[in-house]
C-alpha cells in the first residue's frame, strides 16, 4: 500500500490486540465506575457538614462527615493510580505487538516493497508514530477517563443536592467552555503554522549554513538571497509565535475572569429564586460548578487528538500486510542429475524491478568451487542479477534449481549470500558484525579479519573483535568494505555472490581482497559482479550482462579487457 493511500479501518490492527486484554480492560471500566460514585460522597457530605454538623456544633458529625470526605479522596486518588497503571500497561503491550507486527511484515515483504520507501520513513511509521499512537492514545483514555470522572461525578452531585442549581451551573460551563474551546482551536492552528515556519526556518538554515549550501551559495554569488530568505521566514516565525502567545494570554485572563463572575451570579440568581435552597447546597453548587470547566474543555479537545493519533495510525498500516505469500517447499523433480550434485543451476529466468524483465539467463549453471567474474556496463542488470541469484528479488520467468531440484526463493536465500556494493554494518562492535547469532568461536572471525587484511587496522588480535562500529568508528570506505566481505566469507552458504568488491579499495587492499575471493572459490562458489575487468585466474569463467541478456562463458581469464 503507498504511503499515501488511506486505510480503510486504521484501528483494525489495534482492536484484536485490545480484545485479547479484555479483563484488563473490565477492570478498569470497574474501578472508573468505583470512582465516579466515590466523588458524588464528598460533596453530599460537605452539604451536611454545611447545613447540619456546623450550625448544630455537633463535632461528632463534623468529625465523620470530614473524615468521610478525607477517605472518599483518598479512594479516589487509589482508583486513579490503578487505572493509570492499567491502562499503560495495555497500551504499552499493545503497542509492541504492533510494533513487532510492521516489522515482521516489513522484514518478510519482497526488496522491491522495501526500497519503495525510503530509511527515514519506515523509521518514522515503525518507531516514532507507533510511540505518537501510544502516547496519544494513553493521554485520550487517562484524560477520557479522568474528565468523565470528574464531570459526571460533579454533575451527579450536583443534581443530587439541587436540580434547579444544578442546571443553571450546568448550562454556564458548556457555554465557558464551548467559547474556550473554539479559541483553543484557533491558537491549535497558529501552532501547527508555527511548526511549519520552524521546519522552513530549519530548512534555509541548512541550505545557507551547511558546508555545501556555504559552497553552493558563495560559487554563485547567492549570498545576499539566502539571507534574504532566512530573514523573511524568521519574521514569520517571529509573527505566529507572537499571535499565539498573545491569544493564549487573552484566552487565560478571559476564561479565569468569566469563572470569578459566574459564582457571584449563581448566588444573585439564587436569591432571586423562589424556591428555597440551603446554604450548603448552594455553596457545594457554586463549588462543584468550577469544576466543571476544565473536563468539559479536555472533552471537547478529545477529537483533535484521536484524529491525530489517527493519522499516525494511517501511516503504520500501510506498512502492514497480513496476507503472506506460499512458502514453496523443496519440489523434486525426479533424480538428480549428476552434474548438478551441489550447483545452482538458472534455468530461462527473468530478473528485473518491478514486473519488467531488465535481465534474462537462457541457461547458467554454477558448478561447485568455481570462481565466476560478470561484466557489464552501469545499468545493465548486473546487480539485479546478483540480488535473483540469492533469491533477494524472486524471477519474473523461469525456474532456479539446486541440487537439480526447483527451489522457491525462500530456500534460494539459504543457498546463497551475498555481498552488495554498498555493505550495511550493524551499530556495536566487529564480534556483532561478524557473528550477530553468536555460532563461531573468536578464530574464526579472527582468521577471518586477517584473511581480508584488516587484523592490524583493528588493533590486533587482542582487541579486534571489540572494535566500536557506530559514528563513533573512523572506518573508511574501502575499510568497511574489507570488513563486510569478512562477515560473508564466514558465512556457510555454498555460494557467494559479491557485487562490486574492489569499487572502494586502493590497489594494495584491492590485491587482498582479489586474493581472499579467489582462495575461497576453493571452498565454493563465488560470483563476482563488476564493471572493471582486472586478470583473474584462469579458471575463472568470465560472463557478460549487455542488451539485457546473460552471455555465459565468453572467455577465460586472464583477459587483456581494461574496463568497459
């Protein structure tokens, strides 16, 4: 699904994952429900307090009806932290499954679905708007649940000790809150301008300020311009921010100065009633009636927040698939050929992106402990190639055979490995790089550090394996290159396939790494893909990529070719 395709039901991949939690969450509609009634005591207790305990001096009543309030609070507050601590925990499961879910599919979808999106953007679906969906999920149940216990408690109350006070108190909050709630939207969208400007703002400063904008602007004489640009969004900025803390100003003094005048006005309109009301009444009135506003304001601002957490969710289930591709298994197809005991045989396969053919084989067989160099020009297919002889890339025609059986892709991949051009080093040190399952003993990677020159780079023996790999780790190109071919000559797989190995080498470590290549064609098959031909041994079989086709055994090496 691109990115920008609308799911349909976004929380269907969320409300199976709530189902499964579903006395966690009858708990916590128990313990909401515990609360609400326990917050409706408080106030009939102040009534009487007000109304009986006090005008009578009864200090026995006073002493109950103020101890009865401290423990209704102190219930309340114990419910609160259970639910609090309930409901994070649901969400925080929740939020790893799905978690776990995008990266399984993500890790099982084909590479074309993959390098359809770019690094940034599955990191962002996959960690910070799953973390966005949580947080903004747990904020929306814990102020849900909080607002509507302290709203329905308070309007519960309220209505228990006087409708008609009741009412009027009502109807002066909704009012407050609707008007407050309309400004907040207006001061939600100058933020939203502010981010903007900011990430403008940030953008200029990274063309005028960075060392190739500085190169770029200076060349050309752009300078002044730049300026000008920075300048002009800086103002902006500069204008939003000051709209938006002046209405937030406004917005504070106009809510509070409202509230301190509707008390006094529920207290004229009492005494101008008919209909009799005791003093406490009206004082826990006019008292639960400030605490009206504020829920009924977190209620109104709900829908901005579950529609952005909506939009974050959007954005994590197109990454989802929960329909798998058949994993063809091992098909005999009758006895083995004798010369294909232990080879990968390409038998009139299609590789391309996408559902256009870019390479065809008519027929390759890999033979055993074999060393096998293809040439091409830039953009000719050989890496496509590479990436359909490990199984990476499944082929768009044809049939892939090892030990003269058909194999599916999935198996093709624990047949071969390969090397790409650019090699991806894991964040850690060289053991995590070398050996990520922990299976080989510390010689074997050693010996395979100094098979491939790089035993003194690292410090020697004594120190290698815990070489920092990170930002932190002054590698060069040609170094991490040496290290990633490391990592592969230890892998098992009877076939390796390198993608341009030499392409940031100098000619010293380039020897080196001819050298290693061609020692372990003695173990098994190697497949070299290049575009610069240099003297290779002379069993080594040469193959070339042009007009989209695989030309199979052109020539022997060593060839006097120079590059192509």
């Amino acid at each position: 699904m691109d990115a920008g395709t609308k799911t349909a039901n976004p929380w269907r991949h969320v409300t199976p994952l709530l189902r499964t939690r579903r006395r966690r969450i009858a708990v916590v509609v128990l313990l909401v429900v515990g609360q609400i009634a326990l917050s409706v005591i408080p106030a009939l207790l102040l009534r009487d307090l007000i109304d009986n305990a006090l005008l009578a001096g009864d200090r026995a009543a006073a002493t109950r009806d103020c101890l009865g309030m401290v423990a209704c609070a102190l219930a309340v507050y114990g419910c609160g932290v259970a639910v609090s601590i309930l409901v994070n925990s649901t969400v925080q499961d929740v939020l790893h499954e799905l978690r776990m879910m995008v990266y399984d599919d993500l890790s099982a979808a084909p590479l074309s679905a993959v390098a359809s999106r770019s690094t940034d953007e599955i990191n962002t679906r996959l960690i910070s708007d799953i973390q966005g969906v949580g947080s903004a999920l747990t904020l929306v149940i814990r102020a849900g649940l909080g607002a509507s216990v302290q709203l329905t408690g308070s309007i519960l109350a309220m209505l228990w000790v006087d409708v008609r006070l009741a009412l009027l108190a009502i109807v002066f909050s909704a009012g407050v809150a609707v008007a407050s709630h309309r400004t907040v939207s207006v001061r939600r969208h100058l933020a939203r301008q502010m981010q903007v400007e900011t990430e403008t703002l940030m953008g200029r400063s990274t063309e005028t300020l960075s060392w190739n904008g500085a190169v770029l602007l200076r060349s050309h004489g752009w300078v002044r311009t730049g300026r000008r640009e920075f300048a002009g969004t800086s103002e902006q900025l500069a204008a939003a921010s000051y709209r938006e803390r002046l209405l937030g100003t406004v917005l504070q003094g106009g809510v509070g100065a409202t509230m301190a005048a509707i008390v006094p006005l529920l207290y004229w309109l009492t005494a101008m009633s008919w209909w009799p009301v005791t003093v406490g009444s009206i004082v826990v009135v006019a008292g639960l009636q400030v605490r009206l506003l504020s829920p009924m304001q977190e209620l109104l601002s709900f829908m901005p927040s579950w529609a952005a957490s909506t939009v974050m969710l959007e954005r994590v289930s197109a990454l989802v698939r929960r329909t798998r591709p058949p994993v063809a298994s091992l098909v005999p197809s009758g006895a083995t050929r004798p010369d294909d005991a232990r080879a990968l045989r390409l038998q009139g396969t299609a590789f391309g992106r996408g559902d256009s053919p870019q390479v065809r084989v008519d027929a390759w067989r890999l033979a055993p402990r074999s060393l096998h160099v293809v040439v091409g020009d830039n953009g000719s297919g050989k890496s496509t190639l590479a990436l359909g002889i490990c199984g990476l890339t499944p082929p768009l025609e044809g049939r892939i055979f090892w030990d003269g059986n058909p194999i599916a892709d999935c198996r093709v991949r624990e047949v071969a490995t390969m090397l790409p051009q650019q090699p991806y080093l894991l964040r850690g040190d060289v053991r995590r790089n070398l050996d990520l399952l922990g299976v080989y003993d510390d010689d074997s990677l050693l010996d395979a550090l100094g098979r491939v020159d790089l035993l003194a780079r690292l410090g020697g023996r004594a120190s290698a394996l815990t070489y920092p790999i990170g930002p932190e780790a002054a590698l060069s190109g040609g170094e991490r290159q040496r290290l990633a071919l490391a990592r592969a000559l230890i892998d098992p797989s009877p076939v390796l396939v390198v993608d341009e190995p030499l392409s940031a080498a100098d000619p010293q470590s380039a020897e080196h790494l001819r050298a290693a290549l061609v020692q372990e064609s003695r173990r098994r098959t190697v497949v070299v893909i290049t575009h610069d031909r240099h003297c290779w041994p002379s069993d080594a079989r040469l193959h070339r990529v042009q007009h989209g086709r695989l030309a199979t055994d052109i020539a022997a090496a060593p060839v006097l070719l120079g590059k192509e």
